[in-house]
C-alpha cells in the first residue's frame, strides 16, 4: 500500500482535478495505518478483550492518525488545504520529542494509577488508557510521514513550525521502520500497567457522564 502511495502523488498531480483524491487516499492511509498499528499493539493489553472495545479503540485510533494533521492548518492559520499543504517547514505535531514526551507522562501516569487504585478517579484512569492509545496513533503518523521525509529530531517548535536547519533523519526504510516502532510501543504497553484499558471505550465514558448527571440531579 506505502510503495503504492509513494508512486501515485507523481501521476496524479499532473492532473488538477485528481488532486483532492490524493488527499483522500493519503488520509485513508493514515487512519489505515493507525488502526493496524493499535490492533498489532492490543497484543499487550490484558485479557479479556471484549469486541466492543477492540472496535471502538480501533476507530479512536484510525481518527486520531488523520487528526494530527490539523497542525497543518493551524499553523498556516487558515482553513485552506493548498495553504496547509504550502508551509515553509514541518508543523508542530510532527515533533518527535513529543511523543517521547507523551510516552514518559503515561508510564508515570499508569505507575500512579497502580499505586493508588482507588483513589483515582475513573476520568482520570480512562484519560490514561486513552493516552496510549493517542500514542500509537500519533506515533504511526509520524512514522509513516518518517518514510519519505525522516524523523524530526531537534530542536523543538519554534512559532508553531520546524526552526530552519533542524537535525531530522533521512528518509526511513519501510520495510525496517514499522517493525522496530512496533516493537518499541508493546515494550511500553508490556512495561505499563494497563488493566483498566478495557474501561477506555466510548460507551463507558459517557455511562460515567450519565452517572455524574444522575447524581447532580
């Protein structure tokens, strides 16, 4: 599918009208991605995994690998594609240090959540557990944007954008790429504890909504 993509923007920007089905199929890609990557990481979770869950993670995950690029848009400021498509550098989103970042407040997140079960409130568990899942899924997007244009490294955003000369890698392998970023996510997910992920689901939260309401009331 990725050697498929790489080849496909080069015949269709010779025709106007075709440009937005490259949009299209990239985001699909993404979510694609996205979704893949958090199934192949699930590997980890604790057992039992209901199917509720599986699908609604899954579709969290698949929607936040297109969300990350809404940094695009913001930091050109404007809601027009061609804009967003036009920065000078790399938005801020595509930072890799923050996902390394994100990764170290989740493994101390979890870490406290085990060591005070009860005292932590179920909002504050599910927003845990829906952290990692927003680690995979933006680790993915970056990962697959990495095979074409390499890992952002260094220094951080500067005015929402990449400073100019910042140390990034070249272009990764495919075929290497994905089973290391892989592995490196279920070292994580078998590091932290993660025995309430299963509570992480859509259905959950707003049960949980509807109790805070019922008890206001």
């Amino acid at each position: 599918m990725e050697l498929m993509l790489k080849q496909l923007p080069q015949l269709l920007d010779r025709h106007e009208r075709l440009e937005g089905l490259n949009l299209f199929l990239e985001t699909l890609a993404h979510a694609f991605t996205g979704a893949v990557f958090w199934i192949i990481s699930s590997i980890e979770l604790p057992e039992p995994k209901s199917l509720r869950f599986m699908i609604e993670s899954t579709f969290l995950s698949a929607l936040i690998a297109i969300v990350v690029d809404i940094d695009h848009f913001i930091a050109a400021g404007s809601l027009s594609i061609k804009a967003a498509q036009s920065l000078p550098e790399r938005p801020f989103l595509h930072w890799s240090g923050c996902l390394v970042v994100l990764a170290v407040v989740l493994l101390v997140g979890s870490s406290i959540i085990q060591h005070h079960w009860f005292a932590a409130p179920c909002l504050g568990r599910q927003t845990v557990d829906g952290g990692w899942i927003t680690l995979v899924a933006w680790s993915s997007h970056q990962l697959r944007d990495s095979l074409r244009r390499g890992l952002w490294l260094w220094p951080p955003p500067r005015f929402l954008l990449s400073p100019p000369g910042h140390i990034h890698t070249p272009p990764l392998p495919l075929l290497l790429t994905y089973p290391l970023a892989l592995a490196t996510v279920l070292t994580l997910l078998h590091i932290a504890p993660l025995k309430l992920l299963d509570c992480a689901t859509f259905s959950s939260y707003f049960s949980f909504r509807e109790k805070i309401k019922v008890s206001i009331v």
